[in-house]
C-alpha cells in the first residue's frame, strides 16, 4: 500500500509567560523538520503564529479560530495539525478535548505533538488526558497569579484593558491617549442621539458613511449602545468591578451631553419580554428573502393592526445593518404566494428546477469524495511548489506526482459510480408538479391548517421567495425532487 502525503498546519503560541517555551522562531523550525521526515507538505498560509496569547480560552487566540475554521471550510486544506507541545494547542482540558474530537471526527484532522508522541490505542489516549489535566493545572495557577497582578494595578489606577473606539494605548498602564480620526465616529454618536436620533437610524448612518467599528466592522444597534453607556467617555475607568476616575483625556463635545444621553436612555428603557416563538411565527417564515441582500426576512406581529398591519422586514436592516428597507406587509405577501401556487399548479409559465434525491448514504458518500478531490488539487500544487522552490528534487517530485495520479483516478472512478445511479432516477413530470403544487395550494388556503405544517408544505416544492423592495415584485422558485 502506497504511503499517502500529507498536508499539515503548524500552530505555534508563545504566551505571556515564556521563560520555558521556546521561540515561535525555534518552534516553527522543529515543527517543519518533522513534517519533512514524516512525508509532510507545509505551506505559509497555513502557519499559524501567536505572540504573547493565553492558551486558556480558545474563543480569545484570533489564529487559533483562523486555524478552525479553515479545518472546518469545505476544501480542508490540511489534514494534520502539528504542535511543539500539546499545551500550545490548549490549557483548557474541556477546550482541548472538544476542538480535537471536533477535528478528528468531523473534519478527518488530526492533532500532534512532535514532543509527546502517543502510542495508539486506549493507554495512548490515557497519556493524552494526563498531559492535558497537567497544562490546565499549570493554566489555573498561573492566571491566579496574573489576575493578582492585574488587580493591584488597577488599585494603583493603571489602564490595562482594550482601549474603547476613539482611544490608543500607550504602555506600561499609561492613561490612553485620543486618536482624532476614530474619536470623531464618537462624537458624532453622541451627538446624534444628543438630537433625537434612534439608535437603529444612527448605525445606518455610520455605516453609510464608511466609519467602521474598533474591530473593523460595521455598527449595529448593540454596538451603538455600547458606546452610549461606556462611562469611559466621561473619565471613569473599571476594571474588574474596580472603578477609578483616570486622567486619560476628554472632550467637552461628549462630556457636556453624557449625562444627558444617560437620561434619554432610561427614560427609553422598555424590559424584553420574553417573547412566545408560536405567536411570531408565520407560514412564510424563512421562505421570503431580502432582493437587496439575501437576508430573510423575518416575521414582525404588529400590536395595533388598525394603525399598522402586521409585516416582514429584513432582519439586516432591523438591526441597522441595511440601508434601506425591505419590508412588505404579511397580507400582501400571502396573497403573492397563493396566487403564485394558483397560477402554477394550472401550468401557467410553471418553470422548476430537478432536484434528484439521494440515499443520506449516497450523500455523505459524494461530499467525502468531492472534498477528497479538493484537497488532492490542493497536494498537487504543493508538491509542485515545493520541486519548483528547491525542497524536493526531480525524483521525489516525480513519485509524489505518480501516488497524486493514482489516488486520482480512484476517487473520479468511485464517483462516476454514484453519478451514474443517481442518473437513473426518473425526473418526475410536468403534471406530476402540478399536482403538487395543487396539493400545497389546497393545505396552505385551509384557515384550519397550523403554520407549521403549511410551512412545511411550502418547502416542499419552493426553494426560496425574494422580495424587490423598489418593484414590489416577488420572485418565485419552484423544484422538484
């Protein structure tokens, strides 16, 4: 049996506390000696390096999540992950286990340690567990000690979070300083809710003129929330339930109107109330899409019909995320759907696509080969960038091209196979459709019939709606399986 190349991934972290770790320098190295010996293709995109990050919490390592998720992407583009030690990977016993099942069972990824190599078989996951239990020891002693370092600095009124949008940080606990441009995006939310302005209406606006979030994204209405209420604005500083007022600067274009935006919104102030999912859902929920966007449009009951009836909205827009809106009254979209099925199931202009069914096995079957083929074309170009870079010579390229080829034509040959069955199921006819459609029209027309079983039968033979706000068209998708 010939022996399969590899693509592997490099994760290597230095934490904070690095007087045992070595270099990302010296790891990377190590890491690419072993990936050669061991019949490994690395490439750079897929070296993931992190300086001075906690291993604690993997939702707070930005590499970490960039790695995952291209595990998880549809190419795969790598099959292993190499580590110096296991601890590099995680310090959170749970975290660990989870991302590592996540990617061995899910994503066919596996994780190595070239440092604490495992014998395979129960006692092999045994040892793991053990290093794991160590690293989350080690973990929790150590952030107990940070967090005591943290805390005393606060005392002594030093800054040490992230700067809030519109500051930047100096160092060494200095207080932060004012970055002119981004704090101009404060001011002018200030200002703007200063004047009566929603909140919802304020993100539009920010987001039409081109400003951008600490992290780089568009507002929202939470996010211009947040900066409403952030007491920092006003010279008050907290940290961990300590709160000092710090000598950072301010300006009067905010503080003058803090207090009285603070009043504003409490007088605003309405508690959520739990809303009930059966007394907002609707029949065409999900199915109506934004023509702008994409998003769908979600289902808003109206408290007072007579003033405003109820009505979709595009969810983007509703959080300040779109700049126009998509909205169309439930009455009027329900008689666009029934005259559509109408219309259809008599034949008129009836245009679906055919969509064959499949095993759930013929499925699953097809996605592993195709995502196999993927990651294949990647190899291939690999192992030429690797000949065409000086790593292999002409002989080791050669006889990694010729086991690429051979697995090639194995998977295009067992998936011509599951093309060819799948082509010999039957398309359903015109007037078989129709029937269908018919029969959706008679269940969706009953006043008796619930909404979940009309939305039901509506998925059936549509796909999807979409809605053009500035026609006031709709657009409809029928298939057929």
């Amino acid at each position: 049996m010939r022996k399969r190349i590899l693509v592997a991934a490099l994760y290597i972290r230095v934490s904070t506390d690095k007087q045992e770790e070595l270099s990302p320098d010296s790891q990377k190295r190590l890491l690419l000696e072993y990936a050669k010996s061991h019949n490994m293709i690395v490439v750079e995109e897929h070296i993931y390096i992190e300086n001075g990050i906690s291993g604690r919490k993997a939702d707070k390592r930005p590499k970490f999540q960039q790695m995952i998720a291209a595990a998880k992407s549809e190419k795969h583009p790598f099959d292993v992950i190499l580590v110096w030690k296991f601890s590099r990977f995680a310090r959170n016993q749970e975290e660990s286990i989870v991302y590592k099942s996540m990617l061995r069972n899910k994503c066919h990824v596996d994780v190595v340690s070239i440092s604490e190599p495992l014998i395979e078989g129960p006692f092999g996951e045994l040892v793991e567990r053990i290093i794991e239990w160590m690293d989350e020891f080690y973990s929790i002693r150590l952030s107990g000690e940070v967090i005591r370092g943290m805390t005393e600095k606060a005392l002594r009124q030093g800054y040490q979070s992230v700067p809030s949008l519109g500051y930047k940080a100096v160092g060494e606990g200095k207080p932060f300083v004012i970055d002119p441009e981004a704090y101009a995006i404060v001011e002018y939310i200030f200002q703007s809710y200063y004047d009566g302005q929603d909140m919802t209406a304020i993100a539009r606006e920010v987001n039409r003129r081109g400003y951008r979030s600490r992290r780089g994204g568009p507002f929202d209405r939470r996010a211009i929330e947040r900066i409403l209420k952030n007491s920092f604005y006003a010279g008050e500083v907290t940290w961990n339930g300590i709160t000092f007022q710090g000598p950072h600067e301010t300006r009067p274009s905010v503080t003058n109107i803090f207090e009285a935006v603070q009043a504003r919104m409490a007088a605003e102030y309405r508690p959520r109330r739990r809303r009930d999912a059966s007394a907002n859902a609707h029949w065409l929920s999900g199915l109506i899409k934004c023509g702008t966007c994409g998003a769908s449009l979600g289902f808003n009951r109206s408290s007072d019909p007579r003033r405003r009836p109820d009505f979709f909205q595009c969810w983007r827009y509703g959080k300040g995320l779109h700049p126009d809106s998509c909205a169309v009254s439930a009455r009027i979209a329900e008689e666009a759907v029934l005259d559509s099925l109408r219309k259809a199931g008599a034949g008129d202009s009836l245009d679906y696509e055919y969509i064959p069914q499949k095993s759930q096995e013929a499925v699953s079957e097809e996605t592993v080969l195709r995502e196999a083929l993927v990651r294949l074309e990647m190899k291939e170009r690999r192992i030429r960038e690797a000949y065409e870079g000086g790593v292999d010579t002409l002989e080791e390229y050669k006889a990694n091209k010729k086991r690429l080829a051979e697995e090639r034509q194995e998977l295009c040959a067992d998936l011509q196979r599951l093309q060819t069955t799948a082509e010999t199921t039957k398309a359903p006819d015109k007037s078989e459709v129709m029937k269908r459609i018919q029969d959706v029209y008679a269940l969706v027309s009953d006043p008796d019939i619930g909404n979940e079983a009309k939305g039901n039968a509506l998925r059936s033979v549509l796909k999807e709606i979409v809605f053009d706000r500035k026609t006031g068209r709709f657009a409809f998708y029928y298939y057929a399986s």
